[in-house]
C-alpha cells in the first residue's frame, strides 16, 4: 500500500534526532516506520522550517520523510500555521505528481485540511481516501485553557469539518470518541488505535542512572502550564508533611521553542514556585535530554507523574511502563485508559496536589507496591502497545476505508475554505 503521511508541524525526523521531540513527532515517526516495516511504501510530508533542509530524506526502506516549502522556511509556533495549509496541500500534490497514493493519513487538524486539498485537488474525480488522527481537539482545549487558548479562531468550525469531510477518523482512546461524537463526527466511522512505545529504546532492563536522594519523582514533557508540573512541586511540601523529606523531583522537557532554561518562562515560573515553597533544593530543571537517555532516567524514578489539565493520551506513560516504573496519573483523557488504577499506577482527580501527595506517599512507603506495579504496567505496555501492534491497528482502517470504496461525506454545501488562505 502506498501511503502519505500529512504532519504540518511535527516532522519525524525529530523524533528520530532527539531532544526536540514532541508526542506528535514520535507517533508519526513510529508508525511510519512499523507500517514501512510491513512493507508498505510511506512518504511523510512535513513543513519545511529551516532553509537548509534537503528536500526528501531516505531514513529507511519504504520510508522517505518530504520537506515542503509552506510558509517561511523558519520555525513557527503550530497556532500560527493556518495560512500555509494551501501551500502545503499544492507541495504534496506536486511531490505526486499524478502518482496518487492509496490512502492519506493526517496527523493534527491543520494536516487534515492540508490533506483533504491535496486530495481533491489531485483527484477530482476519484479523491485519495483521507484518514485523521487529531492527537488534539481545539474543543477540549477550550474547555480547560478558556481564554488562554492560543488557536486561531476558525479552528472552532474547521476542526469539525475535517472530521466529517475526512473518510475515516482513527480515535487515540475512548475518551476521544465520545469528543468526535459531539463534533457531529458519525460513530460508524471511528475506530481505536493508541499510541505505542517504542519496546527496543524503553526495555524494563536498562540500567538506571544514579540518584542523589533516598526517593526520586519524575515529571516528562513540555514545559506549559497545562502540564501540572507545578502541582507536583505544590506537593513536595505536603510529602515532607507525612515524613518524605529526601525525595528530588526530577523534570525533564523544555517549551519546544529552543529555549534554555533561563530564557524559559514557564521553568523560571517552576523554579520560583519552588523557592516560595521552600523546596528548591528539592526540585532539578534537567531540560531536554536526547531520548536515549531516557530509559535510565525512568528507571531511576521511584514513581513518574504525568499531571496535566487534559491529556488526549499522553506517550510518557507508556514509556515509563515499559521501563517497569509506576505512574501517578491525572484521571483525565486517556491517561484512564493507558494507566490502570491501583494495577500499574494510581488515579488522581485533576489539578489537586493533596491527591497527588497522598498517591506518591502511598507508592513511596511501599516498595513492594512500586515493584508489583512497575512489573504488571511493563506487561501491559508490551502486551498492548508495542508499535507492530499499533501500525497492524492502522492498517486494518486503512484497507477497511478502501475496502468499502468510500467518498468522502462532506456537509452538503459546507465549504470552510472560503475565506481561508487555504
């Protein structure tokens, strides 16, 4: 099967390079390479952002990533990327060349939008079926950041319409589906596959590096507020309340935007926070760290925290399971799904730093707990979310939309592209 991947602004090359990875990278760098390695033909099309990029990469057989002049050749924050989509759907349609592959897979809804006019404008008579994967939905972003929400505005009725326009909609967790569904996007044309780990990088094996204090905690991931960082930092005080007072909260992740810590306002902000509290010398700011790194860093941690807002699935669980380490998770998202409370982790009600100091002290006085639960989530991670199993996932929507010879569903006389640099 020849398939086209669409990520606008996250390319896998990233991800395959390192420190400036973010989920969206990984997982379309991971599935691209597993359905390669199942012997299809995948090109993923990404926006160019630096000028010396070549313009297609060979990373593996069957795998070639397209770099697409869309917009300035420069980085660009992701909420500001609307304009560029016409670009990028003329990019991949000259890239064809009237070759057209069999199915197109987009990731976020900016690549859908790019997706879908690529497909119309290279296909008019018989469009590419076009698959989404949103990773994000601009209406569960609403709801938790309100007015912080830095989308652009037409996010609000474009969103629903790639996933109606879209020939199929492939849902991260059940959560998501319930989210499609309000958006008026049909059931029948949903299906599940998760996020993965990658099983050879993250092995419950590895060797963990040294840590300084008797207890270490773990925080993962970019450096936004919606994150919860700085709800575990709130719950150091109450730990040493209960007699936890050697423990280092280790984070690891910057904002994404090549900044150092120093230049960072969301770490200076943690790192403030800190010091009022009177645990400063408790937390450590590691930055971003190349992703080989990784696995010893999980397994150092006597528990990895993922505390966000809302999580549309959240790989750093996964990661830290695979490596054998419990996970205290916000009951949000499909961190409900991916953690199993009480079995490889623990539940906590979101944005409460009481629950999270409670969970952590109930792992923390227990070793016992922490091994039985690190053994049964690397079971979990290993038995449902090896990257073959997710791209096998992938597939089967893939040759089902195909199967069926479906077209594409659009609202009748519903255009969103007027009035869009699209």
């Amino acid at each position: 099967m020849k398939v086209s991947m669409v990520s606008e602004h996250a390319s896998p090359l990233a991800a395959l390079g390192g420190v400036d990875a973010g989920g969206q990278n990984v997982h379309v760098a991971a599935l691209s390479s597993s359905l390669a390695e199942r012997g299809h033909q995948v090109t993923v099309y990404t926006r160019r952002d630096d000028p010396a990029l070549p313009a297609k990469v060979q990373v593996s057989p069957g795998l070639t990533v397209v770099h697409v002049d869309a917009g300035p050749a420069r980085r660009i924050p992701k909420d500001e990327l609307l304009p560029f989509m016409g670009e990028l759907a003329d990019g991949i349609c000259a890239d064809w060349a009237g070759q057209l592959p069999d199915v197109m897979h987009a990731h976020f809804w900016m690549s859908g939008l790019a997706a879908i006019q690529a497909s119309r404008r290279a296909g008019a008579s018989d469009p590419v079926p076009v698959v989404q994967t949103f990773h994000a939905l601009g209406s569960v972003k609403r709801r938790h950041q309100g007015a912080a929400d830095t989308s652009p505005p037409a996010r609000a009725w474009l969103e629903p319409w790639v996933g109606r326009a879209a020939d199929w909609v492939i849902a991260t967790c059940p959560d998501e589906v319930f989210e499609l569904k309000a958006l008026g996007i049909s059931r029948s044309k949903i299906s599940i596959a998760p996020c993965g780990v990658d099983l050879t990088l993250f092995p419950g094996t590895s060797d963990a590096e040294p840590k300084s204090r008797t207890h270490r905690i773990l925080s993962v991931g970019r450096l936004v507020q919606r994150k919860g960082v700085d709800l575990i930092i709130q719950a150091l005080p109450l730990l040493a309340e209960a007699g936890f007072n050697d423990v280092e909260l280790l984070i690891v992740g910057g904002s994404g935007d090549a900044l150092t810590l120093e230049e960072d306002p969301e770490a200076q902000r943690l790192h403030a926070l800190a010091k009022e509290l009177g645990v400063e010398e408790n937390v450590t700011l590691r930055g971003q760290v190349p992703r080989d790194a990784m696995p010893g860093i999980f397994r150092s941690a006597d528990a990895v925290v993922c505390a966000p807002w809302y999580e549309p699935f959240g790989i750093v669980p996964l990661e830290a399971m695979a490596c054998g380490v419990p996970v205290v998770a916000a009951a949000v998202g499909g961190l409900r799904e991916t953690v199993v409370d009480q079995k490889t982790g623990l539940h906590v009600p979101p944005r409460n730093p009481e629950a999270l100091a409670e969970a952590l002290a109930k792992l923390l006085a227990d070793p016992g707990l922490r091994s039985d639960m690190g053994r049964a989530g690397a079971r979990r991670a290993r038995s449902r979310y090896a990257w073959e199993r997710i791209a096998a996932d992938t597939e089967k929507a893939y040759r089902s939309v195909l199967a069926a010879g479906l077209s594409r569903q659009a609202d009748e006389g519903l255009e969103p592209l007027e009035g869009t640099a699209l």
